[in-house]
C-alpha cells in the first residue's frame, strides 16, 4: 500500500520562477519533460516518487505529448494516474503541456499539422490525462504540406474551445517562427512559447531564433539541456548500465556517446567544480543565462537527479570570464 501524498508547504521557498515572454504566466526555472522514464516499461512508483519530488520543490510545470512512451500514449496515462491519485487537488499550482505532430496512429491523419490530427490527437490526450484541459499545447515540429494558416487555426480553435490555455509552437525555424507568430496574433491567441532543443553541445538557437523569440515577446523553453545525460559526470568513465545511452528504448545510443564529447565535458567539470556546482548544474544554468531562456527542460531517471536539478535555480549568476571558459572548454578538439 502506497503512502498518501502530503505536498510540502514549503515548496515555493527555493525555486524561482520566470516570466515567460511578455505573457501573464511564469515558469520554474527548471521544468520536469515526461519523454523518457514514464512508460510502461518504466517503475511507476518510480515516475511517481520523480513526480512528486518534483512538485514538492516547486517544479510545477510537466511536459509531455501524445506520443511520449513507450508505447506512445503510455506517458500520458501514467502521467494521468499520479495526478488523479496525488495532485488532483493541485490543478490549479501546475502548468501541464502536451503537443502533437509527431506519428501517433496510422494513416494520413496520424501525424504532422492539419487540424483534423492537432483536435483529434489534443482530444486522445484529454481523455489519457484525465483533464479537462491542458494548460500549454504545442505543435511539435513544422508540417512542410499543411498550410500554416490551418495548423495555426487549428491552436486559436484549441484555445477557444477550452481545450488549452494556451498555445505554442516546437522546432520551428525564425522564419518560421515569424509566420506563425504573425498568423496566432491575427487570430488573437498570441504564441506563449517556443520549444527548441538547446544545450552546450547545440547551439542552433542562437543563430536567430532567440533573437526573434525577444523580438517577438514569445517565452522559450529549452529542451534537451543536458544533451540527453551527455553533459552530466555520468559517461566519463564509460557507459553505465543505468543509462539512458544502454536502454534499449533509449533515444540515446551509445555511438553518441562520443570521446570529443566526453572531452568537452571533462574539460567543463573543472569549471563545474569552482562554481561549487556539478556538470549537470553548470550546463543547466548555462542555457537560462539570457533571460529570453524561460525555463531549462530536463528529464530524469530516478529522485536525486529531480533534487539535483532542482537546486540549480539558486545558482544561476556567471561572470564574463566563466562564460569565456565554458566557450573555451567546449572548443576543446581532441588530438589524435
Ligand atoms: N519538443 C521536442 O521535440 C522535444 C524533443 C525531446 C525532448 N523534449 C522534451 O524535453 C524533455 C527533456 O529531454 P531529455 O530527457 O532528453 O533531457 P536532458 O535533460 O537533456 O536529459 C535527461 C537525462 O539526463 C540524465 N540526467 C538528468 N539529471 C542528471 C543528473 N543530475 N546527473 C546525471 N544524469 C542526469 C538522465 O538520464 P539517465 O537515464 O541516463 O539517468 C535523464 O533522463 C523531454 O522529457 C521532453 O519533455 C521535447
């Protein structure tokens, strides 16, 4: 018999929270993201402890999508579960998002942007969550066919149907971004946010998207900062078997595990050690050190990585000569 959840009242002591774009809403600094170690081939009292520690130390905000697994769709269900038994009573202390685009059902209508897979797919996930609404829903990656104008249509009728509070958009190029951000603003449900990856082994972002997104006041939140566990102290010593990288549903494969990378990271862990931080700390208060950076989204695999994680958002100050350092550090080439 599992214990009753007591949320602890002190929960909004440490965490700090920031304004997302020139919207009304904030998120903590660092947001829980459900892709990995929520599926039905994962402990579901463990995705239940991560979850909960997770909102004890004020992590309110939980990002899934339909086809989060494995199998898709279980994440979402799993998801509901926690809530249904745990947090019911909280609803209204989190900010829960789901998305849509990417394969979920065969056929033509099973993926991409038309708005007959956004409504149907947002309907699927309703009904998995067990929620009447979800607060943030995102379309996942552009749809070179659909016509912006209908997958943005599809987010403003989402919105206006009550389904979402808000809308966002994922992996969407500036241009991109501009055109759907112009289109969202015309039917009056502006864009809340961009979800792109970015870490210290992807810097993509900077070269315009972050600029648009402060141009545009629409809030980011950036997936993947941690390189999927690379830029953690976890691989300097070799693939371990609790790994994301030896997990046969990993996304992650150990032929990305590669020895550059590793010398990068070993080269930032000096760093990491003079800020009185651990790797996966300092790489995670590198990508919130702009402010367009909402919220650093980060998954886990077990409770001290939540904890870890956590603390990050009492440290995020850097100097001109750390950022050079950390610049220095992930130039690092391997001599062969
Ligand atoms: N929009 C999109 O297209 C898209 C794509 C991908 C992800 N996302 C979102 O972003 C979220 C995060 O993605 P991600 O899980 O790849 O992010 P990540 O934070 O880069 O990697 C998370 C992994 O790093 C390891 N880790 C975490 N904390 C650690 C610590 N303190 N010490 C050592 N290792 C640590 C764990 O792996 P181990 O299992 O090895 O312990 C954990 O599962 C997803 O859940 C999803 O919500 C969105």
């Amino acid at each position: 018999m599992t214990e009753r959840y007591h949320a602890n009242p002190e929960r909004y002591q440490a965490m700090s929270y920031r304004r997302c774009g020139k919207s009304g809403i904030r998120l903590p600094a660092v947001s829980l993201g459900f892709w990995h170690n929520f599926g039905d081939t994962d402990k579901a009292e463990n995705a239940r402890d991560m979850t909960l520690r997770a909102f004890d130390l004020g992590i309110v905000h939980f990002d899934l999508a339909n086809n989060y697994g494995p199998p898709p769709g279980a994440a979402e269900e799993n998801f509901g579960r926690i809530l249904r038994r745990d947090l019911a009573s909280h609803r209204d202390e989190l900010v829960i998002s789901s998305k849509a685009g990417y394969t979920m059902w065969p056929g033509p209508y099973g993926d991409f942007g038309s708005r007959k897979h956004l409504v149907a797919s947002l309907d699927q996930s309703l009904k998995r969550m067990g929620l009447d609404y979800v607060d943030i829903f995102y379309s996942h990656r552009p749809d070179p066919e659909t016509p912006m104008e209908e997958t943005m249509g599809a987010l403003d009728f989402i919105v206006r149907s009550g389904r979402a509070l808000y809308a966002g958009i994922s992996s969407y190029n500036p241009d991109q971004t501009r055109q759907a951000a112009r289109l969202l603003r015309e039917l009056g449900t502006p864009c809340l946010i961009h979800q792109p990856s970015y870490s210290l082994l992807n810097r993509r972002v900077e070269e315009g998207l972050l600029d648009t997104l402060d141009e545009l006041g629409i809030g980011c939140i950036a997936y993947c900062p941690l390189a999927q566990g690379i830029l953690t102290d976890k691989y300097l010593a070799g693939i371990p078997d609790r790994s994301r990288a030896a997990n046969p549903h990993g996304f992650l494969k150990p032929e990305h595990v590669t020895a550059e990378k590793l010398a990068k990271v070993q080269a930032l862990k000096t760093i990491a050690e003079r800020r009185g931080q651990s790797i996966a700390q300092l790489a995670i208060a590198w990508v919130l050190r702009r402010n367009t950076v909402t919220s650093a989204l980060f998954g886990a695999s077990r409770k001290e990585q939540v904890e870890e994680i956590a603390a990050v958002s009492s440290q995020l100050q850097w100097t001109e000569e750390e950022l050079a350092e950390v610049d220095a550090a992930m130039a690092h080439k391997l001599v062969e």
